[in-house]
C-alpha cells in the first residue's frame, strides 16, 4: 500500500518541518508519481495523519504550529479555486443561453 508507504516514509524520515522532503525526493523514495503523491496526501490528510507541507516540502508535523501552518497553507488554496470558481461562473453570464454544439 503506498499510503503506507509514504506514511512510514514520512514518520520516519521527515519529522519535523525541518527535515521537509521535496515533492522530487518523495517520489523517488516511495516510488509514485506526482499525481498520486498528492492523492495518496489527500487521502492520508482525511484520515487525520499530519502530513504538512510548505515551500520546503513536505513532511510529518512534529507541533501543533506545523499542523496549523499546513491549514492556513490549504485555506489560502481554497480561497484561490473559490474565486477561480466564482470567475468562471460570472463567465456564464457572457454565453447568453448559449450552450456546446
């Protein structure tokens, strides 16, 4: 199970905010790639593991200050696909009833 995987990968060798792995590095280590590196965070995230993450990479939260820190990160995400959403659906608005051919 790869989740497990980069779980234990994390947990073990990327404790701590300072010890942060890049997107790269992980890859390679857990053997996945990009894309399913970041499904298999989402999915560990839900779970509630603290998978952190920032401009250093990611890593497994050591504090509560790293969780919080990946929380105003994905907050400040969500902000930018809700207004992305929000400016595509005031596009609708030019179309006019016009639909695909």
């Amino acid at each position: 199970m790869k989740k497990d995987e980069l779980k234990d990968y994390l947990s073990f060798h990327c404790l701590g905010k300072t010890r942060a792995v890049s997107g790269e590095r992980l890859q390679r280590a857990v053997h996945i790639s990009e894309k399913e590196l970041r499904k298999q965070v989402n999915l560990l995230r839900r779970e509630g593991v603290p998978i952190a993450s920032g401009q250093s990479g990611y890593y497994y939260a050591a504090t509560a200050g790293e969780v919080y820190g990946t929380i105003r990160y994905l907050k400040k995400l969500r902000a930018g696909l809700d207004a992305a959403i929000a400016g595509m659906e005031a596009a609708l608005d030019s179309f006019h009833g016009r639909t695909c051919p």
